[in-house]
C-alpha cells in the first residue's frame, strides 16, 4: 500500500534509576504517549511540573485512528503551543452532508456564527497529530519521555504509586505521588488494578478504508463531511466520506455484523467499494491508491469512576464511544485539560487532594454526554430491532418531505463541549444573565485587539491559572482591589475587556472588545466580573466586582471547604 | 390552506437547548426505548396505540386529515415496504 507518511523512530534511553541504590520518588507518571497522555503532559509541563512519560512502543500511531478534532480541542491545542500547527497540516470543515440513497435530507454547519479563531472541527490523520505533541513535549526539559519502557505492575499505595517498568537494560521501579493512566481502551494500568470498565458492545462491523486521491472531489476550502444512509453504492447500509491532510480520505462502509473481517480487507474487494463509492459521486475520473484498511467493531462503555486513590484515568482508559461523532479523542484531550490544573494545585498543597473528585464527577459527566449522544447515533444508524429499523426508515422516508423529518436524522451529533453545569466548583449565579455563558460553560472565543494592538482572539488570554475577565474600566479602588488578587497563593490575574475607544491605564492587562461580541456572548454590562477557571470554563460571574464574592468562588473552584 | 406543521417542533418545557437536535433525540430515544423487549406484533400495538392517543390530544381533524394524507402520500411514491 502506499504511505504518504514515514513514522518517526524515537530514541530509547536507557533509565537513571537503573544506576540508582534506591528507588526514586517522583511527583507524575503518565502511562501511555498517545494523544491524551501527551496533551497531560504538556499541560503538567507548562504550569511547572516534572513529569515522566512511559510508553511501549517508539513511534507514532500506526493506521487508521482518530480524524476530527473538535473547536474546543483545538482550543486546548492552542493553550499547549501546537494549535496552528494543528490547524494548518489539517483540514478545516465546518458542513455536513447527510444524503439518504440519492437525495440530500439534512446537513448542519457546526459554527453557524463568524468570530471564532477556531472552525468547528479539523481532520487530521492521527500520525501527525501525535507527531506535533510529541515535538512539542520534547521542548520541555521537565518532560522526560521514555519510548520503549514498558510498564509490568502497578502497586497503588495510600501516598503513592509503585511502578515496576521494563526496558531493554533490564527492570526498574519508580514510586509515583500521582500516575495518570493514559494507556488506552486495553489500559493494563485498569487491568493490573482489577477494575472494570462497563456498557455494551456494538453487534456492528465497519470497513475503514483511507484512499489516497490523485484528483480533488471538491475545494479545500469547500471540504465537507458526506455521510449517507442506503447509499447507490452500498445498498441497505451506511457509509461516509472525510477529507484529511495530504488528499487522504477516510471512507468508512458499514458492512453489518454478519460480514467476514478477512474477506472484507482483500484489498480488491476494498477497491471495488471504493470506486463505487466515488463514481456514484461523479468522481469517475478520480484514480487511488489504498494507503490503509481495516475492518472495526466498537463499544460504548465508561468506568464507575475515573478517579481510584493516587491513579486518575483519562482518555480511551477510562471511556469508550462509537466513533460517530468524533468524541474519543476529543473528550480525551478535554480529560486532561480538566484534570491537569487540579493536579498542581494539589501538588503544590495550595488545595486539598478531593478537589481531585471534582474531576470524577465532571468528566464522568462528559462521558455520560458523550455516550448518550454516541448510542443515539450509533442506534439510528444500526438499528437493533425490526421496530426500531420502521422508525429509522420512517424518520428517513420523512426527511426527503418535510423539515420534522429532517431534525430527527442522526448522522452523528458531533463533539461539543461539555457545559459543567452540575458541577459543585461553579458558584451559581445571584443575578440574572442571559446567553450560555452559565458557570461550568466553556469560555466562548471572541475577536479582541490586544494592548500591543495587534488583532487576536480572547481565550489565549486566560488559562495560564485563573483570570477575572472585567468588562469595562474600573475606578482606581477597584482597580487595586482586583490587582490585589494577583499576589495571593492562588492568583486571580485580572483582564479588562474594553468597548472600543476606552481608555486603558498603563501597566494593565487588557483587551479592547473591538466587535462587542466578547461583552455580547457573556451579556456582560460595564462592571461584569467573570472568573475563568485555568481550563477555562467559567468559575462564576457578577454584576459587579466583590473581592470577597472572587475568593470565595476561587475557595469553591478549588475544593477549599466553603462556609 | 395547510394547518399541519412539518417544521422541527420538539421542546422541553422550561428547559433551553444549546442543540437544536436534542429535544428531538430526546424524543426518538424515548420511543426506541418504548419498543425495548417488545415483540413485532407487540411494537406494532404500541406504535398504533401511541398514534391514537397523539392524534386524540392533536384533536383537529384537517391537520390529522393532512397528516393522513402526507404520510400515506410518501408510502405509496416510494413503494417501499413497511
């Protein structure tokens, strides 16, 4: 087949503790180098912790993996230093077609409004998206990542973890304070610890073919997702059609459970789908080459609890989804945006180790999300019973009519963030604001004009630890009051955000909100206050500036027994 | 002149969704889950059972009269089986 990528060799090094009288005591291991543990690894780095990355393998993902990474992610890719990086090898799409044999019946554009420095989701072979954070991670020297070293047993202990590892210069043992399980959907940390991860596998097979295309369907720049069901070229099952980096595309046939994995990867059998697939679009002209193919079953399925003592699991460890809807990845990635900040601050003692519950219960709910939505998609498009195949077609047979039918079409609702809405580190609001900017909510993205004035976007101004964002100007006892929240053990940065034209003080940190929409998004007035948490949800928010009203949320955001 | 409403309309009452599509997912996974355990003849009881019960709270006999007619309409262009 051929490879429009060559997969990097990282080097092995053989480990220090190997020449050490007694077994070192560190603060993190991460256990696995794939996107999720890599993504924790960054983070841990940039807010200052060392960090020990373990990882059996010496390159990158082999084959067809992960394709979308959603806003959000993208988000937190910029917030880790790889974002553009991201954003430019991939490919940006923002519309979906969903097509039921010939005729179009829905399609969706995942951001529907402009001001956004990030599109709704970016394709991108999971190859180079591992390769960028690896790149990155190396940047660090607080990272010290170990390719090859192979994690045998895991002895959780009350104040810590024993780690017994394997490499080529023979055994070592490593005593952890905190490990993080990041070794995906077989995690042998999960399997060591005799835990279970519960749900349901799907009686369903995909074929996965990623074509390499020497002609373009459609524009770069007009790049859509195309999903059908009962397609002209795979009558009675569905398929779908995804552009990645490179003229790769993803082709994705559902075959159903009865099909033979083996005969359905002969490579002559996949071309003849393939062609299929792509004269049935008009594309006939079109030639290929294959450069993967594989055949996949999935399950729907989470641990009780992400959290057991001094081990937290992230990523495919700790829950599995269907891959429609793009949310294995993605929710991964925001497990580490979650968890990593709660992390330090228990490292550091400047909050209590419950404060790690929080990351339980909130990624436990974006998990339940992720799985309602994913078992909805995945139960529309292989329904499991006659009854439930009527009302499938029936919804189908609609759709070509009448928009009632179109809205209950499910392709895949795709990955969006999770709103912490029942978290208990919000404090709930004590007025009245309109919009979806509630505490828990992830911070929306705005145009704003920096004090250098250079134009630019509002998120990459928080992150780094908490900000108060404070829409307008403060008078100066104000102004002393929030810089004030600087200084504390747990600083509070402030950030004006100022309409156009308002005079900022020199020394301050702020942005001109040069199209109202940061203010508009937060239905912020002059003297709105928004603590942003350091993953960037949105801790709390007032009508105007209480010092008291902050420490409290920031007490409440960080775990610290409230009054 | 048309009475039926053939545009999106499910809605939770006194809940927002940031999602247009959840109250309608909502729904059809209710109804899938209504059907779980049932047998072919049992599903088609429920199905005709839910349909009076909807058509008596709709009540208004042009638009169920329009319904009747758009959804037989589809049946028999497409020709497909039930």
């Amino acid at each position: 087949m051929l490879s429009t990528y060559t997969w990097p060799r990282y080097a092995y090094r053989r480990a220090p503790e190997l020449s050490a009288a007694t077994p070192r005591r560190v603060p993190l291991v991460i256990v696995g180098a794939g996107p999720v543990g890599l993504a924790a690894a960054i983070d841990a780095a940039q807010r200052g912790l060392q960090v020990i990355v373990l990882d059996e393998d010496n390159t990158v993902s082999i084959g067809s993996r992960g394709v979308c990474y959603a806003k959000r992610t993208l988000e937190i890719f910029d917030r880790l230093g790889l974002g553009d990086r991201v954003v430019a090898k991939g490919v940006t799409w923002n519309v979906g077609r969903t097509f039921h044999g010939e005729r179009e019946v829905f399609s969706f554009n995942l951001l529907p409004e402009a001001g956004h420095q990030r599109p709704g989701m970016v394709n991108l072979q999971q190859y180079h998206l591992e390769q960028f954070l690896v790149e990155r991670a190396m940047q660090f020297p607080a990272i010290d990542l170990r390719w090859q070293h192979k994690l045998v047993s895991v002895t959780p202990g009350a104040d810590g973890v024993q780690l017994d590892v394997d490499s080529a210069d023979g055994r070592y043992t490593l005593h952890a304070d905190w490990l993080i399980a990041a070794d995906g959907s077989k995690s042998g940390v999960r399997r060591q610890m005799g835990l279970d991860v519960e749900g349901k596998v799907f009686q369903d097979r995909f074929l996965i073919a990623d074509v390499v295309l020497d002609g373009e369907p459609f524009a770069l720049e007009r790049t859509e997702r195309r999903f059908w069901f009962d397609p002209p070229f795979h009558r009675g099952e569905s398929a779908l059609m995804h552009r990645q980096a490179d003229n790769v595309w993803r082709l994705d046939f559902q075959l159903g459970w009865e099909a033979d994995p083996e005969a359905e990867k002969n490579p002559e059998r996949v071309r003849t789908r393939v062609r299929a697939a792509l004269d049935s679009q008009g594309f006939a002209d079109i030639g290929f080459e294959l450069e993967w193919v594989s055949v996949y079953t999935f399950q729907c399925r989470r641990m009780a609890k992400f959290r057991h003592g001094r081990v937290l699991f992230v990523g495919d460890s700790a829950h599995q989804v269907s891959p429609f809807g793009a949310r294995g990845a993605n929710s991964g990635v925001q497990d580490a945006d979650n968890l990593v900040w709660k992390l330090k601050l228990v490292i550091d003692g400047a909050a209590p180790a419950s404060l790690l519950d929080s990351y339980d219960h909130e990624r436990g709910q974006a998990a339940d999300e992720n799985l309602l939505n994913s078992t909805r998609s995945t139960d529309f498009m292989t329904p499991k019973t006659r009854a439930a195949r009527v009302l499938r077609d029936a919804v189908l047979s609609l759709a070509d009519e009448v928009p009632a039918g179109r809205a209950l079409v499910n392709s895949g609702r795709l990955s969006v963030p999770t709103v912490l809405a029942d978290s208990a580190l919000n404090t709930p609001d004590s007025e009245a604001f309109d919009g979806w900017m509630v505490p828990g909510a992830p911070l929306d993205d705005a145009p704003v004009r920096g004090a250098d004035g250079r134009e630019g976007w509002l998120l990459p101004h928080t992150g780094n630890g908490f900000v108060l964002l404070r829409f307008g100007r403060p008078d100066a006892i104000e102004s002393a009051a929030i810089e004030a929240l600087a200084r504390e053990p747990i600083a509070v940065h402030p950030l004006w955000v100022l309409a156009p034209g308002e005079p900022a003080a020199a020394g301050q940190a702020w942005v001109c909100d040069r199209d109202g929409l940061a203010a508009r998004r937060c239905d912020a007035r002059p003297g709105t206050c928004y603590l942003i948490r350091p993953d960037q949800h949105v801790a709390a928010r007032w009508r105007r500036f209480d010092a008291a009203a902050v420490r409290a949320a920031r007490g409440r955001a960080t775990g610290q027994a409230t009054a | 002149m048309t009475k039926l409403n053939t545009q999106p309309n499910f809605a939770a009452a006194g809940r927002r969704s940031r999602h247009a599509y959840s109250p309608g997912d909502d729904f059809y996974d209710a109804l899938i889950a209504a059907h779980r355990g049932l047998t072919d003849a049992q599903s088609e009881l429920l199905n005709a059972r839910l349909l009076l019960l909807l058509a008596n709270h709709v009540g208004d006999l042009d638009v169920l009269r329009e319904a009747i007619e758009l959804a037989r309409a589809g049946v028999v262009a497409t020709g497909k089986a039930p």
